[in-house]
C-alpha cells in the first residue's frame, strides 16, 4: 500500500496509559533513505512511539502517514492494523520463531504477500547472502549466536522491502565488543540498501554513529532534534548538553552579561561562558563543559582556575584526570605528564555552555 | 499488542462459558429459596430449606466436622509438604528422582479408591489390621474415627503443600541464601531466617487451599465417616438425598450454598494470596545451580521418614485394593492362599453396566480430555493478550467453579438437563458427564493452558503481525505450534484427572453416563466389596498408564 520515496510523517501524537501519559504531542519527520535515531533515558517514551508508528500501541490522539497513505489518524477515526502496514521491525530480544528454520522466518513475510514459491526462494537467498547468512538457511534460531540472530531478524524485516524499517535498541542484546562491530555493520548495511530506517537506542554513540538525524526524547516530548554533529555542538537545552556527552557541570549564578558571553560565578570559581538560550543577571545558572574540552595549565591566566589533582585513571587510549577545587570535582582528559604539573584548568569560554537553572 | 473491536469467535467462546458456568450456579442459588424440588409445581419461594437445615443438628455436626478435619488437614500437611519440599529441593537426599515421581502419586489416585484401600488395608478386618492382631494381639487403630480421617486426609494431602513450596524454594534464588550463608548463618539459619520467611506467601497460600479442600472432602469422609457415623458437608447432602423419603432438591441446594459460601471467600483468598506472592518473585536473585546442603548422617533419619511416609500413603492403600481384588473374600482366620481368585473381574465384566463405566471412563479421559482441552485452549486464547473487559470477565468466571465442588456441580448439571427444555435427550448420555467433569476443571485446565501461553514472548507474535500476517494468521503460524506441546502435555493431565474424578459423576450416574469414579459409589453404597475392588484396582490401572505416558514424555506433572 506504501511505496518507497514517501516520508514517514508523524503529527502531535499523543499517548497514555490508563491517567499516565507516555507520548505528549510528538511530531517528527523520516525523509526516504534517511536513518533518524529515536534518543532518551527509559521512560521516555522512545519505544512507544516506535510501537505507535508499527501499530502495536493505539494512540490517543495525532496523525501516521507514508506519503498518501495514512496509517494513523485519530481524527478522521483511521487506524490501520499492524498487518496492513507494510512496515518492518527489529525487535529488541530479534523474537525469531523458535519453530521455523532461519529460511522459513525470512520467507514468512513473503508468503503471507503470496509470492510465488520460486521468488520467494530466489528473494530470501538474496537477503541471506546480503546479511552474510548464506550457509545457516537451515538452522534453527536456537543454533545461531547472538550476532547471527540479529541478522536474521533484520534479514526478516527488510526481505519484502518495507519502506521504512524499525529497530527497537538493535545493538543492546550483543556483547559490548561485538557491538561496536556490528554498529559499523548495521550503517554500512544501512547505507548500502539504501534503507529508511528509524532506530531506537539509549546509547548517544550509538545514536551519532548510525543515524542521519537524532530526535532527543524527554518525558514523551522531543527535547531537541538535527543532526548528530548539531546535537552534540549546539545543544539548545541543558538537557540535551548533558545526554549528549560526557560533561563537567558548576552550578552558579550569573553576574555580567557582555556581547555572546556571560560571566559564572560560583563555589572558587569566575568564568567565562556562552550563553545557551535566555539568561539574565542574577539568574542561576549551570556552566557544561565537555570533558575533551578541558585544558591543563601551569600559569594563572584568562578562564583558568586553580585546581588540585586528585587521581588519575588509564583508560588506555587517554587518561581521565579528577580535579578538586573547593566541593567541586572536576574530570578531564589529558596526558599524565601534563596533568602531574599543572596548578590550573582552563575552560574556553567557547565551549562553556551556561544554561539558566529553570525557576 | 492493543484491544481493540471484540471479534466474533472470541465474544462467542465468552459467552458460551459464561452460561455453562453460571447456569448451574444461579439453579442452586434459585432452588435453594424454594421450599419444595422446582419440578414440583407446588413450589414457592421462601426461606424454608434453610429454615429446615439449619434446625437440624446433623447439619451443625457435619459443619463442625469439617472445620475439624479441614483445620487438621492443614496443621498436619503444612509441616511435611515444607519439609518435604525442602529436602527434595536443598539438600543431598539420595533417590531424590524417585521420590519427586512418587510424592504426586496421591494426586492422581481418586480420593473414593484410596479411602478404600484403607478400609480393606486397615479396616477392622482389613489386611494390615489382622496381620498386626497376630503379631500384637489387637488391631492398634481405629480408621473410622475422626482423628483417623483427618489424619489420613492429612497425610495425602501432603503433595498438595510440597508442590507450591518446592515451586517457590525452585525460583529463591540460590544467591540470597548464599548471602546469608557468607554474612555467618549456618545451614539451619538460613533455611529458618531466609528461605522460609521468603516462601512464606506460598505455604500461606499451600495452607487455604488445603483447608478449602479438606471442606470439599467428599470420597474420604463418605467411605471412611460411614461405619462411625461422621457427616461432613458433603456427605451430609449426599444422605439428604433420601431424607425425607422424596428427591430434597431444595434442601441440598440450601447446603450447597452454604458449602459455596465457605468456599468462594477461600477461592477469593487464595487468589488474592498468589497475587501477593507475586510481590517476593520480583525479588528472586538469580537462579543458579546451587550446592546440595549435605545431610551427613542424617540423610537416613530423612529417607525413612519419607518411607514411611510414602508407605503409609501408597504403599498400605494401594496393596490393599490390589490384594482384595484378586480374593474372594476376606476375615479373620483366612489363609490368603486358599481364597485367590479373578472371579470379582469376570463379575465386573459380566455386567454391562460395568463394562460400560470402564469403557466410558476410557473413553472420557481419552476423546473427552482432548475436547476439554480444546476448550480450554479456546477460552485460554480468547483472553489471550487481552487487558481489558475480555480478561476481566474471564478471570472472575474461572473462579465460580472452583468453589463449586464437583458434587454440587455434578448435582446442578443433573438439574440443568433436567430443567432446561432440548437438553433432557443429552441427560443420558456420556455428554452430560463430560460436561460437568469440564466445567469443574475449567479452573485446572485454564491454568495448564495460560501456563503454556506465558512462555511465547508477546513478539514472537508482535513481529508476526509487523510481517504481515492477520491476528487469525497469527495464532495459525505462531501461537499454536509454539503451544502445541503445551497442548498436549494438558492433554495427559486432564486425562489422568478425568481416570481419578468420581464426585461430579454421582448425581449423573445413569444408564449409559456411567463412569467407574461414581460406579464405586454407588457399589460401596450397595455393599458390592469385591467388584468395587476391581474397578478401582482398574482405575489405578488407567491413571498409572496415563501418569507412565507423562513421564516417558517428561512432561510436568504440575503447572
């Protein structure tokens, strides 16, 4: 019923369980060939609104459409059940039928259209090889590993070409090495079928490196939405700061506002900082920092603030450093060396986000 | 998955249990306020069967009785099903296999057969009883006196306890007692300060429901309470049957409600106790393969408690019936070897009416058994993944016959075949029987049906429906072969529990609707010894067949 090269369109959806409001007015967009990354804690409502658009939740109220067709509307009384949407979905736990072989869960879509026999071999064959199962045709779920699984589960959902595909937290159900592997896997799939895909995940890294556009949910409403680079840059809302990245956070009140900067004051601390949305004098404020963005210093200077090293961490690849000025703490990247020596912190005044603490 | 328009075959399937399980209901409720049997066209309305029950002392004595015997039911299984579980579960018993198989043997064999394998095993005369008066010079027990029949009520409901709390030891968390056991406690420590307390909505539970079965009691009492004279509940309307020299139809109605509204608060309670107890299972840790507590020495103190356990409760009954069913007869100064015989089965199958309760018996188990569960299957599947009215409506249907013991049950469907105009040509034939044995094992059979729906995860089907295929296409390809193990495992079950089911058959029991469960009523009623040992030595037959399928299978033998 839909073809390829339509939107997927979702208007002000709304949901609720029983008084509980889950989805409160959530409007978003999927352009074709386009990868959008549904981002939030638990409880934000991100799996709902990926079930609302397969159709395994009814929602109060709003509008689903592909192009034309319209899979969801509330107000002209339209609900069109699951079956009927064309659509394919990844499940978290991948759900392979235990009772079928990993041809005949692939085939399955195939045959509820009526394909011929032939096709339908010739088709599920190609998907197999596509996904790189081509020898495990025969194998029962409970004979694959983790990874081989998931591959099914997305060789079923994408072997009648739906127009767009949904994957519920894909990656979450490997271990963390092979999900690293399988991130780079799943977006050069992504990119090489040409998919519309729409990605649930709680993992920010997760949600930059697969996806073309990132929707920040919070509390069923999207807090921010754009590109991975926009969220991570340029984030409009203390919240979307602090999910984005890992950050140093110094609350305290603002005392002089010049042209693009403001001026933080708090426990041990005077610093230059960016202001991010309305702010005023006298109004707290919370400065965010990404750790990356820390400098280390010997010398007093503008920006810097005498602090104390702690510990540091190896991580392998860098070193994490704890700082300590007054209650605060204060973590950083760097060099062991550097950080051994060095009495200051330098925050760029470009990269200190102050965000006003909402009254 | 959403509710959303109620489909045709599912408000079908609610409205066709809705009316077999409260039509009979409501004809008791309404026959109990009538003052004459509602064929009577004399009757009216009024009070007076109560009025009549409740003036006669009988009544009162068989209420305390069994208050009585459900009260020592509970305070003598309670401890053993506990340990039981306990040892069987924790600890390094040896035949631990063996024992697991045996211990539900009880369950299975019908209550009417094993209470009279004790009266030819124990009885005055009974073998057991002759060979101790050569041995002591006087038979040491008594088993028609109440303290015996709570005892031996007691003592074979001990599986009952020992199932819910060995469930609930399997899913505690090895981890919580390991904690326990590394923060200093020993092994009795533990058990006493965390497993137990941690089990405890599962005895309290395993409590209830034997105090409501014991106030079901019927086949025990009625064998055992005889000679004595001791009436409980059921036995009491059982003998109201020719009280007043005609058919007392609104008398028994008047005590069965009386019965219902003792036991439906109990079904209710039970119910609200899972509900609670489901509260510790979000606490379980992880279930690991735990070390076995070493019993030492011990463990030998252990089995022959057990032993003797299970002597007393299969072994005594069992070999009783199946030794009174091969003499002719039996009494004091008898040798065993002179009155050997196969006669009693040649008179059993000289008889037809015999030979058809045994070949309907088959029968019932078999094709009836899979009707029932094709029922089941249906009802368990029109609730399926239903969260609103549907479920509601199913859930609280379930409950009313379960409180509903199969005597009155049998004795409502006898009213209703008979009350209900078209059905009175079904009166006489195997169907009214199966009907009544399916309604009073609705609750069962749900539970064995919802228990093999719990293990198909909600997307096995949601992905079936996001490919493509129709709800109805769903159950086709999805839900029913993933169910169809669970489907057959039920099968074998309701199978043995239809071989073992004998009180709902007697108010049914007629020509062409018999049955061997109410068959050894009516002939313990006539005094017919030796063809009631036949039969039932042939129903243990058919239930321990039933009972070597199951295991060859490896099916659970409980949900």
């Amino acid at each position: 019923m839909n073809k390829p090269g339509n939107p997927l369109v979702v208007e002000n959806l709304h949901l609720q369980y029983g008084d509980n409001p889950i989805l409160k007015g959530v409007s978003m967009t999927l352009e074709p060939g386009e990868v959008v990354a549904l981002l939030g804690a638990s409880g934000s409502g991100k799996t709902t609104l990926l079930r609302s658009v397969a159709g395994l939740e009814q929602p109060s109220r709003g509008r689903i459409a592909i192009g034309d067709a319209v899979l969801f509307d509330s107000a002209a009384g339209i609900d069109v059940p699951v079956e009927k949407r064309n659509l394919g979905l990844v499940f978290q736990s991948y759900a392979l039928w235990p009772h079928r072989t990993v041809f005949e869960n692939v085939a399955y879509g195939l045959r509820l259209r009526n394909v011929a026999a032939g096709e339908v071999g010739d088709r599920v064959t190609q998907a197999l090889t596509n996904l790189g199962l081509g020898a495990l045709a025969d194998r029962l779920p409970h004979q694959l590993s983790g990874g081989q699984q998931q591959r099914v589960a997305i060789a079923r959902a994408l072997v009648y070409n739906p127009p767009v595909v949904l994957m519920d937290e894909p990656l979450s159900n490997l271990d963390a090495k092979l999900r690293e592997e399988a991130r780079a896997w799943l977006r050069e799939l992504i990119v090489r079928l040409g998919l519309s895909a729409l990605v649930v995940t709680h993992d920010q890294t997760e949600a930059m490196a697969m996806s073309d556009k990132i929707l920040l949910l919070n509390f069923g409403q999207i807090e921010q939405q754009g590109t991975p680079e926009d969220m991570y840059n340029r984030p409009h809302t203390q919240f979307t700061a602090e999910f984005m990245g890992s950050n140093n956070r110094l609350p305290g009140t603002v005392t002089e506002i010049a042209a693009d900067r403001a001026l933080l004051e708090g426990d041990g601390f005077r610093l230059w900082g960016k202001p991010r949305g309305k702010i005023a004098v006298g109004d707290r404020a919370t400065g965010i920092i990404r750790l990356e963005r820390m400098r280390t210093a010997r010398d007093p200077g503008e920006n810097r603030i005498p602090a104390e090293l702690v510990t540091a961490m190896f991580m392998g690849d860098r070193s994490e450093h704890l700082f300590k000025l007054g209650s605060l703490r204060l973590r950083g990247y760097g060099t062991d060396t550097h950080a051994a020596g060095a009495g200051f912190l330098e925050l760029p005044p470009d990269d200190l986000w102050v965000f006003a603490t909402p009254a | 998955m959403t509710s959303r328009a109620l489909s045709l075959p599912r408000s079908t399937v609610v409205a066709l249990t809705a009316v077999a399980v409260l039509a009979p209901v409501l004809l008791i409720f309404w026959q109990s306020f009538l003052n004459a049997p509602f064929f009577n066209p004399a009757h009216k309305f009024g009070l007076a069967s109560y009025a009549f029950i409740f003036d006669d002392p009988d009544f009162w004595s068989a209420l305390f009785n069994s208050v009585v015997i459900a009260t020592g039911m509970a305070v003598i299984a309670l401890p053993l099903g506990a340990a039981l579980a306990f040892l069987l579960t924790r600890t390094d018993l040896p035949w631990q296999r063996t024992i697991e198989v045996l211990v539900l043997v009880p369950v299975f064999v019908s209550p009417m057969v094993l209470a009279f394998g004790y009266v030819v095993a124990m009885g005055p005369v009974g073998f057991y009883s002759l060979w101790a008066k050569d041995i002591v010079g006087d038979v040491p027990w008594n088993v028609y006196s109440l303290f015996s029949i709570a005892v031996i009520a007691g003592l074979t409901h001990v599986p009952h306890v020992y199932l819910y709390s060995s469930a609930a030891l399997k899913s505690l968390g090895s981890d919580v007692e390991e904690a326990a056991r590394v923060a200093g406690a020993n092994p009795l420590q533990v058990a006493l300060n965390v497993s137990l307390p941690m089990t405890m909505p599962a005895l309290l539970y395993a409590a209830v429901l034997v105090f409501f079965l014991g106030f079901e009691l019927f086949g025990l009492p009625l064998v055992l309470g005889d000679p004595e004279g001791h009436l409980v509940l059921a036995t009491y309307l059982y003998k109201l049957t020719n009280k007043l020299g005609t058919p007392s139809y609104h008398l028994m109605a008047a005590v069965a409600v009386c019965i219902i509204a003792v036991t439906f608060p109990l079904v209710l309670l039970q119910r609200w106790l899972l509900k609670t107890a489901g509260k510790y299972v979000s606490v379980k840790g992880k279930a690991t393969r735990q070390k076995m507590l070493p019993l030492g020495g011990w463990k030998w103190v252990a089995l022959l408690v057990v032993a003797l356990w299970l002597a007393f409760t299969i072994v005594v009954p069992i070999s009783g019936i199946a030794l009174r069913a091969f003499v002719e007869q039996w009494g004091e100064g008898i040798k065993l070897a002179d009155v050997l015989t196969l006669e009693n089965f040649r008179q059993v199958f000289d008889q037809s009416d015999q030979v058809r309760a045994v070949v309907n018996t088959f029968l019932i188990g078999t094709l009836g058994g899979a009707l029932a569960v094709g029922c089941y299957a249906a009802i368990g599947l029109a609730g399926h993944r239903q969260h609103g009215a549907v479920a509601r409506i199913l859930d609280y249907l379930v409950l009313i016959p379960r409180a509903v013991p199969g005597l009155l049950a049998g004795l409502a469907f006898l009213w209703l075949f008979l009350f209900v105009p078209g059905l009175k040509e079904l009166r006489n034939t195997i169907f009214s029987v199966w009907l009544a044995y399916s309604v009073v094992w609705l609750a069962y059979g749900l539970r064995l049906i919802s228990g093999a729906l719990l293990q198909i995860a909600p997307e096995l089907e949601e992905s079936a429906r996001t490919v493509g295929a129709a709800p109805s296409r769903v159950l086709k390809d999805v839900t029913l072969p993933l169910i169809r193990f669970g489907l057959l495992a039920s099968w074998l079950l309701v199978f043995m529990i239809f071989e073992r089911e004998y009180s709902t058959g007697v108010y049914l029991l007629g020509q062409g609707t018999e049955v061997i469960g109410s068959m050894l009523v009516s002939l313990w009623g006539a005094g017919a010894i030796d063809q009631v040992a036949a039969l039932s030595l042939i129903n243990i037959g058919l239930v321990a067949a039933g009972l070597a399928v199951a295991l060859r299978f490896g099916v659970r033998l409980h949900e």
